[in-house]
C-alpha cells in the first residue's frame, strides 16, 4: 500500500476508525521510519449536530498527533449542506448524494495536497457490509472491487483520481473500539442524524444478525467475495473527463455534477436511479440554473481549494 516518499491523506472523521488509523499510522511511520508524509483530511458534509461536533475531535486529533489537517465543505465544494439537500430530498436518498459527493470532495482534497494516496478506515465490517450491498443490488462490477485492499493507481476504476487504500480490511470493528478503547484515544461515536434509513443500515443489521449466530461470519463473506470470479464480459465504461467540473467521469456528465443539476433546478431526484433518464433531461433542457451558490463544483479548481479550505498545520 504504501512507499518511503509518498504522500498519504487520511480520511479523517473524527470516528474511531479513522481516529485510530492516524493513531497507528503515525506510531510505526516513526517507530519503523517508513518515510511517509501524512496528511489528516477531513470532509465537513454540514449535518448540525454530528459532523461540527466530530470535527472537533479531529481538531484535538490534529494537535495530539501533530499532523497537518485541511477541512473542505461540500457548501463550500457544492453549494449545498446535507442539512438544505435532506430538505429537499427527503431521508431516503439523501445517502446518494453524500456518498457522490464525499467521493469527489476526497479526491480533490487529496489532489490539492499533492498525496499519492488516501487511505480511509474502512474495516473488516464495511467491507462485508459492501459486498453484500453489491450483492443484493446485483452489481457485478463494483463487487468485483469490493475487497481491494487498494485502487490501482493512477485513474481509480470507482472514477476516483487519486487511489484509495483500506489498511484496516480485514480488522474487525470489535478490534478497533477495544485498541480505541485500551489507548485512550478520542473519538466521536455518535451516529449519524440521518444514518437509520440508509440501505446500508439494513445491511448493516443483517450482518449482526449473521455474526450472532457465525462469528466468523464477517470474514467469511470477504474471503468468499475475494475468490469469486467475475465474468470477463463485465466491464466497467471507460473513463473519461465530465465536461463540466473536469472530475473523472465515465459519462460526459460526472454523477456529482448531475446531482449538483437537480438540486440546483428544483429536481432533487435527477440524478437520483436511472442515469438515462438524467441524461436525456440534460441534453434537452436549455433552462438556466439556479445556483445555490456561486462556488460551486464546477467552478472550483484544486488549486484553489486549500486558499479555501480551513487548514490547521
Ligand atoms: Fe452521509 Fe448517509 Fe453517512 Fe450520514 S449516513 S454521513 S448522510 S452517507
């Protein structure tokens, strides 16, 4: 996963997994001098009363590790809180939208900082409960990547730009609560306003339910998904650059950018299921957008987000 040299932006939420992957990375980077420059990145979503609250431990993170940390908003990156897109999409979908445009808000972080590499705290359990999610919608080609322990590098094959690696893939959450726990580390545990109703919740419950009866239930379900063979003809598009806010995109218009429309227009639900349907609207519609805000996605450049960003070094 990682090279003497090389730049790694953690993702940091403040939550225990991500708390204790900059715990540890810090600890053998010095202990066993790996040479890597690591970064804390944060991504402020705008969800009063959980993400301003868990930011702030990222803060007492930031001064207990001394290691640099840059904040970026999606208000700031999009325009929009998930607090105002909850308004206006509802609980159902509103998950869509945070994980399009967290996906997006990391890779530009990461870029404007230069890193080779972001490395997040997914664990043992995330990793099961996404190859069943994979499973259950029938997506053959993200369950084929479901347990890369790393992206390829270069143009990522989930449209991301900078890769992203798991280190903690195969450490149960259990692990990481008790090591949190036992070196008293600070975190944030408190879930999401509006995680109960996300389809990953249900997974997620299911999961539990399997361990109760399996421990080893969990690893079970990786190991299995890391031996299945994906047809060769399941191909993901190639990738190309959206037209509008130049991310990586494998459709003319990136995801993000298509949410970002709908929202923008009065539409929240745009982008939200089939992308043929979106994309028929965007070819014929010459009506002129309402922008929520002027900075948004497709008028900010990496270059210009740490001059934006709140930076603490
Ligand atoms: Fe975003 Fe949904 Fe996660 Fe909340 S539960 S942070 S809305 S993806």
């Amino acid at each position: 996963m990682f090279r003497p040299g090389m730049k790694v932006a953690i993702g940091a939420s403040g939550g225990k997994d991500s708390t204790v992957l900059a715990y540890v990375m810090k600890l053998l980077n010095e202990q066993y001098d790996y040479g890597l420059q690591l970064f804390l990145l944060s991504i402020d979503e705008g969800i009063t009363g959980y993400r301003d609250d868990s930011l702030d431990t990222v803060r007492v993170n930031q001064q207990e590790y001394a290691l640099p940390l840059t904040i970026l908003s999606y208000e700031q990156l999009f325009g929009w809180t998930m607090d105002s897109i909850v308004r206006e999409v509802g609980r159902k979908n509103n998950c869509t939208f945070c994980g399009v445009f967290r996906r997006q808000a990391l890779d530009k972080g990461a870029a404007s900082l230069g890193c080779d590499v972001i490395a997040t705290g997914h664990n043992a359990d995330d990793v099961a409960e996404t190859v069943l999610m994979n499973l259950l919608r029938g997506d053959a080609a993200r369950l084929k990547r479901a347990t890369a322990i790393i992206t390829s590098s270069g143009i990522g094959d989930d449209g991301s730009c900078v890769p992203r690696c798991k280190p903690f893939k195969y450490t149960y959450e259990k692990e990481i609560v008790m090591y949190a726990y036992f070196k008293r580390l600070h975190y944030f545990s408190t879930e999401c306003t509006y995680a109960p109703h996300s389809y990953r919740g249900f997974a997620r419950t299911f999961l539990k339910d399997l361990e109760s009866i399996k421990p080893s239930s969990i690893l079970d379900i990786i190991h299995s998904a890391e031996q299945m063979t994906v047809k060769t003809d399941v191909k993901l598009p190639p990738q190309g650059v959206c037209t509008r806010c130049g991310s990586i995109s494998s459709q003319d218009i990136c995801k993000a950018c298509v949410l970002l429309e709908g929202l923008n227009r009065g539409l929240p639900k745009l982008g939200v299921g089939k992308s043929s349907r979106a994309k028929k609207f965007l070819q014929h519609s010459s009506l002129p957008l309402q922008q929520n805000n002027q900075q948004t996605a497709s008028s900010t450049s990496s270059s210009d987000l740490l001059s934006q960003s709140s930076e603490l070094w």
